[in-house]
DNA sequence: GTCTATACGAAGATAGAC
DNA sequence: GTCTATCTTCGTATAGAC
C-alpha cells in the first residue's frame, strides 16, 4: 500500500524492493566483516556492485540505513522467542541466539550508544520507541505472570522492567569485550531473585 | 618521574603540564556543549586557541584524547564514592551525581558503545580493564557484607557483579533517552531483592 | 618541547547528467 | 534508478619555526 504509488502497478516495484533488502543484507554482511566503521557507504556499494550515491536513492543517509538492518533483525529476533513462556527466560533464549551473531550484538550496542548523541536522530527515535515499547510489554506480561501465580509485588513493575531491559544491554557489551561472562546465566540469577 | 626527562626539572614542564590538563577540561566543555560528533579536534583546538595538530603534541589520537577525558573523570567519580558504605549506596550515590553531568555521562556512553568496534583500541583497553576491576572490587565487597552480615549467599559473587555494573551501564542508557527513568531507585530496587 | 602551516586520503552529502 | 563529479569536513601525518 504505502510503497505503491506512481508509475505503474508492479514492475518498477519488484526490482526496488528486492533491491533495498538487497542492501540491508549485504550491509549487514560488511559491518560483521570489517565493522561498523569499515561499513562506509562506499564499501557498502562495492560490495554490491553500486556507487555509494545509489544507496542514497533507497536510504536517507547511512544512519538511517544502519537503524532499518537493526529495526528488521531486531523484529526477527523478537518474534522467534514469542513462544517462551516466561519474560526472562525469552531474554535469556534471545541472549543464547545472539551469541551466534556477534556482528549484530556489535551493531546493536554500537548504534544505542551513538543514540544518545544529538545528531544521530535516527537511532534515538528507533531505541527511544523500543525500550518505550519493550518497558510496556515486560511490565504487563509480568504483571499476568505474578497474577497467575497468585502472588502480588510490592515493587513497580516499569522499573522492574527497566531493570531487566538494562540487565540485558549492560551485559551484551561486557559480553562483547570478554565473552567469559554469561548473559543467559546472570539473567536467569536475575530470575531467581526477582 | 617519568615525566622528567631532558631539558630542565621544572621550568619546561610547568606549561605543558597545563596545557595537558586545559585540553582535557576544555575538551569535556565542547563535548558536552556539541556532543562528541562535534568535538572535532579542530573545534577543540578552536576552544584552547591551538591548532588541532597541537593537540596531537599531547595526545596520540583522538580517541586517546576522550579516553583520557573520561578515565580522569571517572577516577574522580569512583574517588567521590569511596566513603559510601555498601556497594549498592555507592553506585546510587554514583547516579545521583552523574543526572548532574549528562554530557560525561554521555562521553561514557558512546565510548562504551564504540569500544566493541575493531579499531577503537584505546576505548577497548580502558573499559575492558574497567570493568574487570569494578567486577573483581564489587564481588570482594559483596563477600566482605555478607560475611559482616552473618549470611553467605549461593550465587556467584562475580555474576552478581556482572549483574549489577550491568543495571548501571543499561540504566543509564535507558535515563539519557527518557529522563523518566529513575536510575537510583532502580538499583535501590535491585539491592532490595538481593 | 611547543606549536603553526600545510597536505593527504577518506568520509557523508549533494547536484545534475543520463 | 543510477552514475560521475564535486563540496565540505574529518583524522592523521610531516616539515619546520621558535
């Protein structure tokens, strides 16, 4: 709906589309392999095939196109933990599914701390709605899980919803610079004390 | 010592001492006024009135130079705290003052961020052994209270270190993009269940 | 030791041709 | 839709004045 409009009814459209998930992918092959910093928009377009100022027909600037490979894998990532039943136990099997992605650990924390920073409207829209979003739901399915279990907390469920939020942030990126520690691990500790 | 050798004993390095010292405070005023994309070297050096190619006399690089900035302040901020009693107080006494300097807490931030990427050497190092000794500081005094307390506890005193550097980092992350969140009372939060 | 001047290459952004 | 060419700014590097 939104992406039609102008010129005709299908053919222009197939080419684009496949194209511009053509970019995400492949940008987020580059940035695994030679890092955020080696993922200019230059290196982006050689890897396939494109001058850098073609990237731009499909994304603003290269911030916008780095927040749309997170926004999308970060969509992926959410809904294959649906199913958990449990708020820390999904944050734990998300942690055990991002090990084996570092690079998008690496662009995740990358970009969130990049978000804090007046310019970089983009990602701050983008992690300022997550955790808006993330704080809403953890709250409310803890407060259906306290409710079946027919206990009650004395504790505000948003800031226990922060706290998990940040938990699992704060150890992606101590898990980044010394894969010793254990994100799934020290959640589930989380876990047993909350 | 070691910054005693050739030339003179004082004379000589009385100004470059100072001069060291201006480029940090002033570079912590650009960056706090002009975010870190701002604080170009030719900006910074604009705020001294030096050339940028001056400051690479003082500073290999400048990412060295904001590491810098952040490890003398940080090094203040932990001396602040030192008096504090339990680990938990500390590190929300260490939040309450951080909501009063958001630009440093800003610098750590997107440092923090950018230290998981290849080629940020400098932020690596810092924050690497940073948060191995603030891991290994934390554990000693948790044993230290528990043993004082009479209790001992079944978790890993490192996890819970983990746990807890964790929260802050994340939390303060969360509070720069959306001051609704009370840093403080989160941790007294996680102190309460722990 | 301290600093200016200057140049280099790479980056993101932009304009306009095709 | 894609390109080439160009603009500006950046970090870095070097030569040399004082």
């Amino acid at each position: 709906m939104i992406s039609e409009g102008g010129g005709g009814v299908r053919g222009p459209y197939a080419k684009g589309v496949q194209r511009r998930q053509e970019i995400l992918d492949r940008t987020l092959d580059v940035v695994a392999t030679r890092g955020i910093d080696g993922a200019s928009l230059r290196a982006i377009g050689d890897a396939i095939g494109i001058s850098h100022a073609a990237l731009r027909h499909y994304f603003a600037s290269r911030e916008a196109l780095l927040v749309e490979v997170l926004r999308q894998r970060d969509a992926d990532s959410i809904a294959r933990v649906a199913g958990i039943d449990g708020v820390l136990p999904r944050m734990a099997a998300s942690a055990d599914h991002n090990v084996g992605v570092p690079g998008l650990v690496t662009l995740y924390t990358t970009l969130l701390g990049a978000s804090v920073e007046p310019g970089n409207e983009d990602a701050r829209v983008f992690f300022t709605e997550r955790f808006e979003t993330l704080r809403a739901d953890l709250a409310s399915q803890l407060r259906d899980q306290l409710a079946a279990s027919g206990r009650h907390s004395a504790a505000d469920l948003d800031q226990v919803a922060s706290l998990i939020i940040a938990a699992f942030d704060g150890l992606q990126v101590q898990w980044l610079l010394d894969r010793r520690i254990d994100i799934a691990g020290t959640l589930r500790l989380l876990e047993r004390v909350l």
